[in-house]
C-alpha cells in the first residue's frame, strides 16, 4: 500500500488553510530553469516550449513528427505536470537539415516561444531547477497562522517528500512494482517507472518516521549527508560544529536512502531506523536489490528558494519559488493547506 501525501506527517501539524490548487491550469505555473546558455550551433535545436494540459512525453512525439525525424532524436531535460502551464526546453535532432517553421507546429496548446542550436541532446535531469507560481483558490483559514507557517518554511524548509506523480494513478505503480518483481515482464521504459516508485516508497517512509520524531532537518547518529545541488554525499561523522554550520547554511541536509543492493551507508540510530523501515517493505527491498539498483541518497530536507506570497484577495493566496530538480511544488503546498 502506497503513503499518499495526504497520509504522510507534516513537519509543521495541522495545516492552518483549506483551499483549492490548480483550479484552472493557469494556477499552476512552472518554468524550467537550465542553469546553462545554448551553444548558438550545433545539429539539434533547441526549443523554448509553453504547454498547457499536456504532457511532456506527448510533446516530445509531436515536434519529432513535426520535424520529420524519430521520437530518439528529441530531447528534454525533466517531466513537468500535465494539469499546468509549464515552459521547459526540448532539443531536436536535425542533422544536416534546416529548422522546419516552428511557429507552425500545429497544436493550440502547445507554443514554441524560442529556438536556437545546440551542440547536444537535452538528457533528463540535465537542469538545475524549476520555479513555480501556484494559486490557491478559495482560501479559508486563518491568514495570521498561514504567514507564519510560510516564515518557517522559508527559514527551515519543509520535508523532500517524492511526490504523488511518482506514485502514478491511485498510487498503483507500487502494486505493479510488486507484481514486476513477482515475475510479470514490463517493458523497459515502465521498468524505469516502477522501480522509481519502490524506491521512492522506501524513502518517504523513512523521512515520514524521522518528521514524525522531529528529526528530518536535524542529524541523527550514523548520519549520511547529501550536498546541495548535487547528488553527492558523505559520512558517517561526528557532528560538530563545521557540521552544524553547513546544516544552518543549507550547505547539508540530512539524508535518506533510494534503496538497492548492498547495505545503506547509514550507521547506528540513523542506519537502525532506515533498516526497520526497508524491512516492512522486504518485498520491494529485495526486489530493488535483485534489480541491481544502486544504494543512493536523497536529501531529507527541501529548501525552496526565494519563497515570496501575496494575497490576491481575500480567497486567493499567490506562492512563487524555486525548487532544485527532483523536488515537488505540492510537497511545499501541503505545509499550508489540508
């Protein structure tokens, strides 16, 4: 059974608004953000794209048929939500060919804003982050309390949950990860899926247990670091006070485990209750390891950046912020509202 994000405990209690997200497409805004400039030459384009209500695979197919090439030669760095306006980058494969006219891709949804060229092919994970405008709609609460939940989660963060995406439709792709290591044959790209989904069941219950006793942006012993902005990671050492500094600087976070074979870094109370976690999920635990995944971290702890709001009116709160690739607007959302 998979932990719903309306199942797992909040770092803050009780959120202090009910409200509605993504009443209409336009309130949930996200923009990729590369962190790198195009090359200006090169044999792929590369494509500025703003979608509304579709995904980002479906579009990827489209500008292939559009362009007269196969799916293989099209490029894009990270899935964005479907229900949303999104803008993210696609890269085109045209060797030896001239761009087709983009401004004619013939879907009203979808709009090619910019292109130029580039040397390489877009690969997934290859951004540095995302930034989201969300709206939420018909607020009610109380306004004094949401602010101040705000105010810790600019200054603490809220905890990295994998969000419900991950977890596919009424959560099934954990059930279906269960029956892929059972034995049914999938294909290789819904592999990916399912093992992603048993991974990231693993590790949202392991932070589930540490915000449960306060301990997701604190260390516990044995634990292993993750170093923002990258997926590196280190430890188990003493924490001192250098330590201590680059936890309050957001420098470290504490981290969980994406589990595969071997045995989790993690030592002593850390490593004891990541252990405890992964054996009421034996089956998919055992199953990432015969998969031959590798034990990998993830950062317990999420900081959005540059966490600004403002009240449209009295039913209508705006949030923006930046979130590093791999983490989840409604993660940031659910602190706020129920």
């Amino acid at each position: 059974m998979t932990s719903p994000e309306s199942e797992l405990p909040r770092a803050y209690g009780t959120p202090p608004l009910t409200a509605t997200l993504r009443s209409t497409p336009e309130d949930f805004r996200v923009e990729e953000i590369l962190g790198y400039d195009a090359d200006g030459e090169g044999e792929h384009a590369l494509l500025w794209v703003e979608k509304r209500e579709t995904n980002t695979d479906w579009v990827a197919r489209e500008l292939a048929r559009f362009a007269g090439v196969s799916p293989m030669n099209v490029g894009y760095a990270g899935l964005k939500d479907r229900h949303a306006v999104t803008r993210q980058a696609f890269t085109v494969q045209l060797p030896g060919k001239a761009d087709p006219d983009w401004n004619a891709f013939p879907h009203s949804e979808v709009k090619v804003l910019a292109s130029t060229r580039h040397k390489r092919k877009l690969k997934r994970g290859a951004l540095r982050g995302n930034r989201f405008v969300l709206v939420l709609r018909d607020v009610r609460g109380d306004r004094a309390q949401a602010e101040a939940v705000l105010g810790s989660i600019a200054t603490r963060g809220v905890p990295n949950y994998f969000g419900e995406q991950r977890f596919g439709r009424e959560g099934g792709n954990v059930a279906q990860a269960r029956a892929m290591f059972a034995g049914r044959r999938v294909d290789r790209d819904k592999r990916s899926i399912l093992l992603s989904a048993a991974r990231s069941q693993i590790f949202n219950s392991v932070l589930a247990a540490r915000v449960e006793r306060d301990a997701w942006d604190k260390p516990l012993e044995g634990e292993i670091w993750s170093l923002a902005g990258s997926r590196s990671w280190f430890g188990p050492e003493p924490f001192d006070d250098v330590l201590a500094a680059r936890l309050a600087q957001g420098d470290i976070h504490p981290s969980g485990p994406l589990w595969g074979q071997g045995e989790p870094p993690a030592t002593e109370v850390a490593g004891e209750l990541e252990r405890r976690v992964a054996a009421q999920y034996i089956d998919l635990a055992e199953g990432l390891a015969a998969a031959r995944m590798e034990q990998e971290r993830r950062p317990l702890r999420l900081l959005p950046k540059d966490l600004r709001w403002r009240w449209l009116d009295d039913e209508a709160l705006e949030l923006s912020f930046e979130l590093p690739a791999g983490a989840y607007a409604t993660v940031v959302a659910r602190e706020l509202i129920a």
